[in-house]
C-alpha cells in the first residue's frame, strides 16, 4: 500500500539525500484478549509520576519532504511504514528456568532496536524499488536508538542520524603507528560543547514558520568505544535559538547528535534532524483525527493490518493534497478562525473536510465504487 505513495513522493526530494523519520508509537486498547496488546509506559504521563496503558506498539516510518525548498512551508511527513512490534509475553509464575531463559532470548530478538535493524534494509530495498537508487538514505532517530544494536548494522546506503546522552563517553582514533586504536583522552559530548577551543559555526535552517540561524559544533573523527565500536562518527551539538533578543530560548537544551556521515555538510544533516519532529504531528494526527487504533478488533490478523491500511490513507490523503493544492494553503479550503489565521500548511482536518465537500457535491464520481443512494445520503450529512 505504500509503494506508490514512495514513488510519487520521491519526485519531490530533489537532493542526493532522503531523510526519513522512523519512530514508535503506542495505541490505546480495552479488550484483555487482543493479540499483542501489553501494559506499557504511557508517554503522556508526567514526569514526577510514570503511569501505565495498555495497548499495541508499532513503529512508524516516514519521508521527509523538504517542501521549504521551494516554498515558505514547513516539512511535510509522509508515512511509508507502519509495522507491529508486540512485546514478548513474560512467562507466569509457574515458569520453568527454561522458559525464562528463552524469554531473555526472544526479548533481545523482538524489542525495539532489533526491529529497527530488520527495518533498514527493507527501508532500502523500498526506495531503490522506487527509483532512488541513486540516493542515499538517511534516517534520524531519537535517543532510544542510540544503542550498539543499531550501531553494530551497518547497511549499505544507509545512514544515520542519532540522538546521543551528554555524558556519553566518547574518543578519537590514535594517529597511524600506535598499537592502539582508541585514544586514552576520552571526552564527553557536554564537555565538547564546553570547550573552547572548537568554534562555534553559524547556519540557517527552516524551523518553526521560518529560515533562522542556528549556531552549532562540529567534532569530526570520533569514536564510541561502547557503541559504535570501529566505526567513525561525527559528533554535532546544535545549540537553543530565539526569535528575539527579548524572547525566551526555544529548544532549550542542546542536542548532541552523532551521525555516520562524516564527508557531508552539516546543514543539510540538522535540517533532517529538525524535520523529524513532523512525525509527532502524524501521530496526532492519525490518532486525533482520523482515530487510528479505536477499531475494536480480536482476530490475530486483523489487528496489525487495518491500522496500517488507515496509515496507508492518512499518507495517500496528504500526497493527494500536495499535489491538487501545493504546499500552501490556498483559497480551496474554508476560513480559518482568528487565533488560526497564520496558519500557511492545510490539516489532516482540512483536507478531511474539503474531501467530504466534494463527494457531498459529486455524488456521480461515487458511482463506479458502487455506492447507492442511502450511501450518497450519509456522505452528504457528514459533509454538512
């Protein structure tokens, strides 16, 4: 299903780099007897106390598409990927020892990272199929990925973008000659940003409505000897902006950012990594909106698939939008309110409503679907 929404898509990334997103989800269930459901840690607790929900975990990928290189609009995702990762059940109380030491087995077979790394080839294998085979993929992640696991994959072709700890412990290579190959002079991501003899640069990255200038480190050559192992890293740490002299500082920590692409400029890399916050907004979207995960289903197949399939719409929507409409939004759309007016991209609710205006309106291009006109009837209610 989501096939022809790459290749169509794809026509509109027109650098040597792809950027895509890839991140986890959770969608709230009742039932005790769905398959794969579990009790998790809810994201939307607060952080002076951690509640639990029960519901399935999927993890989303998405294709970044730099609209703001052609126009004055933000990034736009579009998901290409919404698989189910079920957490492996823990054995009872009654368990025998074998059964625990398979389920510590299962458990660094089927959990998060390990997906992510079954991913990436697939990921590739897609945008090659889709005719980027001439590109290279880039994808960035949060701080849960940064793991040895997902170092230890190297997939040709494919890169990464990781989010890092500040205190994680990091070195440089040993000139040629040594019998060593990590250096003993170990340094931290904090104390990078800290040191004064690496220069601050200066860029401009699309953020928040418009082009700002953002000041950031570069440390080339670096190594993760409890992560990365050999491979050769670039630490990158941007640091908060504002939007005035007068105003209060956004972004307000730092991030430190390692990637594997050490020979390409920085700024195309942050803007990547700026655009992946644009998958919050499908999951909002996709849960709010279009209420992605409220279907109440029981059967083993059914319950991974129709959440994808609604994905799989949500994606088609919002291509379909960039292409009849463009990036911005125009007059084909109904008035915003007044708080809302700035607004320069169309919604998921937008673009829900003015397609429900249509069918309500052409009623004969329904009818090679095979609708009736009890069908025709619920449509125009909906769209009234």
């Amino acid at each position: 299903m989501f096939a022809p929404i790459l290749r169509q898509a794809l026509t509109r990334c027109p650098g040597r780099l792809v950027g895509m997103d890839v991140d986890d989800t959770r969608l709230r269930k009742t039932g005790r007897s769905i398959s794969g459901a579990s009790y998790r840690r809810d994201p939307l607790s607060p952080p002076f106390h951690t509640n639990f929900m029960l519901g399935l975990r999927f993890l989303q990928t998405s294709l970044l598409l730099p609209l703001h290189r052609g126009a004055n609009a933000s990034c736009l995702a579009l998901p290409v990927r919404f698989e189910e990762v079920p957490v492996v059940k823990k054995p009872g109380k009654r368990a025998r020892p074998e059964d625990w030491k398979q389920f510590h087995r299962e458990r660094k077979l089927h959990n998060l990272s390990a997906r992510f790394v079954q991913t990436m080839p697939i990921l590739r294998a897609n945008l090659d199929q889709a005719g980027g085979a001439n590109k290279q993929l880039v994808l960035a992640v949060d701080g849960s990925f940064c793991n040895r696991t997902v170092f230890a994959a190297q997939i040709p072709g494919v890169e990464l973008i990781v989010r890092t700890r500040k205190d994680a412990v990091l070195c440089h290579p040993v000139a040629p000659g040594s019998h060593r190959f990590y250096d003993a002079a170990k340094f931290s991501p904090e104390q990078a940003r800290k040191d004064d003899t690496i220069p601050w640069k200066t860029t401009k990255l699309f953020y928040g409505g418009k082009r700002r200038t953002i000041r950031y480190k570069e440390v080339p050559e670096v190594l993760w000897q409890g992560g990365a192992k050999r491979l050769r890293l670039r630490l990158i740490v941007p640091t908060p902006y504002r939007k005035s002299q007068s105003r209060k500082l956004y972004y307000r920590a730092p991030a430190y950012l390692l990637t594997s692409i050490t020979h390409h400029h920085a700024r195309a890399l942050l803007q990547i990594y700026l655009d992946r916050w644009q998958i919050e907004v499908n999951h909002r979207e996709e849960k709010d909106t279009l209420g992605v995960g409220q279907a109440q289903l029981w059967n083993p197949i059914s319950v991974p698939k129709q959440p994808a399939f609604a994905v799989a719409a949500y994606s088609a929507l919002l291509l379909a939008g960039i292409q009849a409409f463009g990036p911005a939004r125009g007059a084909a759309f109904a008035q915003l309110p007044r708080w809302r007016r700035k607004a320069k991209r169309p919604s998921c609710l937008d673009l829900v409503t003015l397609l429900r205006q249509e069918m309500a309106q052409r009623p004969d291009l329904l009818a090679p679907f095979g609708l009736n006109t009890n069908h025709q009837t619920l449509i125009a209610a909906a769209a009234a």
